[in-house]
C-alpha cells in the first residue's frame, strides 16, 4: 500500500507485544554515543494527497532526458534503440522466467542465450562465450582474474587510456586477490599508449595486458605492437572493446587476443541513469574452462531433437569455492536477451551502418568545434564516435547553460586530471542540424 499510518495506540500495542515500554527500546544495543540526539530538521509529516503533490513538484525540477540532445558519452550512450525490442523482452515468457536450472522447462530461456552466445562469438572472432557478466568493467576485473589463474602468475598490466572507473573496479577485484597492477603510461601527443616506454615494464611476470579499444578518450590504440609483447612472455592479451566500433574495426579474434569484453549498452540497452546493461565475455577454446559466469551449449535429447543445457559448469555454486574461477553465478539474461534482439534485428549492414554514422557524424562535429577560436585537439590518434576537446573554459558551467538550450553537452574530464578537457560522443541518434545547433550554441557561450 502507498501509506500505511499507525496511531499512538497501535504503536503502544505493538511495544507491548514486545516487552517493550518505548520506541527507543528497540535500539538499546547501540550505544549512545553513536545515536543522534534532538530532532532532525525535517518538515511535519503530511497527508497522503498532500505528499503526492510533494513529490509531483520535485519530479517536475528534473529535466526530461527524452527532450536532450545529448553528446555525452565516456561508457553510456544514446544510440537508437529499435520498438521491436521492449515488445519482445516484455514477453511473459522471458520477463518473467525463472534462472534455467530446469533445462526441460527453459528451451526458450536457453536458446535465447545460445543465440546470444553465438553472436558475441561473431562479433568478437572469438571461439566461446559466456550467458554474459553484469557489466563490461566488473567483466574486465573477472578477465583479469582468469589470466592469473590461467599463466599462474600475480600480476596485471593495465594502460593508462583505460576508463579510469573501470581501472577503479578492476583495482578492487584484484587488491583483494593480492594481484599487482602496474600501468602503462599515456603518450602526451598521440593519447594512446607510449609504446617508446614499454621496455622497462615486468612483461616476464605479467599475466595479460589490457588493451581498451576505443580507449577512454575514444582514440584507437596499437594492439598488434602490445600483443607481440604480452604473447612473446607468455602472456595473455586481454581487449576491452566497444561492440559498436567491431562494425567498422577488425575483431579482437583477428588480432589475436585471448580473453575479450566490454560493455553490451550500445546494444540496444536504454542508459537508464547508468544501468542496468549487461558485460560480455568471449575467448578461445583453450581456456573455455576457465571462463567464469554460466554457459549454455547445444545437445540432443532422449529422442535425437535438438536441446539447450547448461554446460561446463565449473561454477561457485556448482564446486567447491576455492576451486573455482569466480564467485558470479548469474547472468544479465534480459539484457542480453535485448542485444540479440538489436543484432538480429540490424542484421550485419545495418550494424556497419550503425558504426559508420557514429564515425562520420563524430568526425563531422570535431571539425566544426575546432573551427571555434579558443578549442583545439590534444591528441593525434584517430578517434571513433567519441574525442577529447581542448579548451581554457568551465566546461562544468558551460554545461549548465547548455541544458537551457535543451543540450546534454560532453563530459569535463576535471575530476580525471584534465582541467581543460572535455569528453564528446556522437551517435548515429544525432542529426546533422542538432550538431550545427550545438555547435552555435556553444560558440556563443564560450565567446
């Protein structure tokens, strides 16, 4: 019920169903000190009319995100999002279905994540996927750890261009483990690794390098020179892609990786404020045992049909702990569910369209903003959908009046250690004369 009040009596009632004389008696355990004395210094309490118009004006302070033009990436993004996809994932059948324990009353729930898994495969060149993991950095943190397993080694490479959030995830996973991480710097000029600087790193004790692909300010690294290091010691190479720039880009198969993830938002998931997506997860056959989180693979049944299971289930609930790769025994299987939608439902033009238009329409407004007296490039490495930009302003203020104009403008790189830096994202969603208004519409605030 949306309000359930209680009288004087029926408080004093329920107390002495307890024994107890006051409230304050059911916190006796906790010592005073750490209790708050006095009154807090909030308003009376209201009437359920009146607290539903409350609520109803501080709703009405927020901005409607549906009527922002938004240019904010840096890990959520607004691509389109096909009609088909909420109507099918809000099918009974599948929003509603139990974790499939019971293969004989989960075909549907099953197959659907065997599709996914096949997809991923397709998109990455990899041999094997998982059902999917619940996020690309938690992903990423679980790659890690499956490489120590693997090469029996305590200690990870990680670049600086990596998402600094998704560094902050991996950093909690693996100090918890007693893995070392020690990180490749940034080149100044180009924005990706420094490659001239890799010499005087541990490669001979390292378990993997990771490679984030686009990096964290959407340019493209060189992963051909770092996986001829990493492979030359023994290493595993791990990638960490963005699904959208695989239209365009060469798979993380081709170029030889061995463990590769990423985040599956692009792929027809809402930003939500930020969740919930889903992580993907992919590599060889060779360590298909090690990879963490559930997997459904294909049979036949007592009569010959064709039949979904799930398999190798190397798993913490399936095994004893210590022995297993990872504690996840879960998976994001509505979301996943909505990626395959999106794949199947652009078939492989359309996704390479997807990829093209977010590489051009980018391209198209870095032109355009450095055109603005005051703004220029930091780095010179090639960029896909997303770029920095150089400018001595308060980009966080610049943000606010954007949103009068109806702009969700880029994100100040401040709190990363870049003061005068911001984060763009263009999309296929954005139409060549909202880049044009934004662009005016900028160069006006700034100037």
């Amino acid at each position: 019920m949306r309000y359930l009040p209680l009288t004087k009596d029926e408080q004093q009632e329920m107390l002495a169903s307890l024994g107890l004389e006051k409230i304050e008696d059911l916190f006796q355990d906790i010592p005073a000190e750490a209790m708050f004395q006095g009154d807090l210094d909030v308003p009376g309490p209201l009437s359920e009319a009146e607290l539903v118009r409350h609520f109803r004006e501080l709703a009405g302070k927020n901005k409607d995100a549906t009527q922002l033009v938004s240019f904010l990436g840096a890990g959520a993004y607004d691509h389109l999002i096909p009609s088909i996809i909420k109507h099918i994932v809000g099918r009974g059948e599948f929003l509603t279905a139990y974790t499939p324990y019971q293969p004989e009353i989960t075909q549907g729930v099953l197959q659907s994540i065997f599709e996914y898994q096949t997809m991923i495969c397709e998109l990455t060149g990899m041999e094997a996927s998982n059902a999917s993991m619940y996020d690309g950095a938690s992903a990423l943190a679980e790659a890690c750890l499956m490489a120590c397993a693997a090469t029996k080694r305590e200690l990870v490479i990680l670049p600086a261009t990596l998402h600094p959030e998704w560094q902050a995830v991996v950093r909690t996973y693996l100090e918890n483990q007693d893995v070392s991480i020690v990180f490749m710097p940034q080149h100044a000029e180009t924005g990706t690794v420094d490659l001239d600087r890799l010499a005087d790193l541990p490669w001979a004790e390292a378990a993997c390098v990771v490679v984030q692909q686009p990096n964290f300010f959407g340019l493209l690294e060189d992963v051909a020179a770092l996986k001829a290091r990493i492979h030359e010691a023994k290493g595993l190479l791990v990638m960490a892609v963005d699904p959208i720039s695989l239209s365009l880009l060469k798979s993380p198969g081709e170029l030889g990786a061995d463990i590769v993830v990423g985040d599956g938002q692009s792929l027809g998931q809402a930003m939500g404020y930020g969740g919930p997506a889903f992580g993907f997860f992919a590599t060889t056959d060779k360590l298909i045992r090690r990879m963490p989180g559930r997997v459904v693979g294909e049979t036949v049944d007592a009569e010959g049909k064709r039949a979904f299971v799930l398999t190798l289930q190397t798993r913490e609930q399936h095994i004893r702990r210590e022995k297993a790769t990872s504690n996840i025994c879960s998976n994001q299987a509505l979301n996943a569910l909505a990626a395959t939608i999106y794949l199947s439902v652009l078939g492989k033009q359309g996704f390479r369209d997807v990829g093209y238009q977010c590489l051009q329409k980018a391209s198209y407004m870095k032109q355009r903003l450095l055109e603005i007296p005051g703004l220029s490039s930091p780095f010179s490495a090639p960029t896909f959908r997303e770029f920095a930009v150089r400018g001595q302003v308060d980009w966080v203020e610049i943000n606010k009046r954007l949103l009068d104009h109806g702009f969700l403008g880029g994100l100040p790189l401040a709190r990363f250690g870049h003061p005068d830096l911001v984060l763009f994202s263009v999309t296929e969603a954005r139409t060549k004369q909202e880049i044009d208004d934004f662009v005016s519409t900028l160069r006006g605030l700034i100037q």
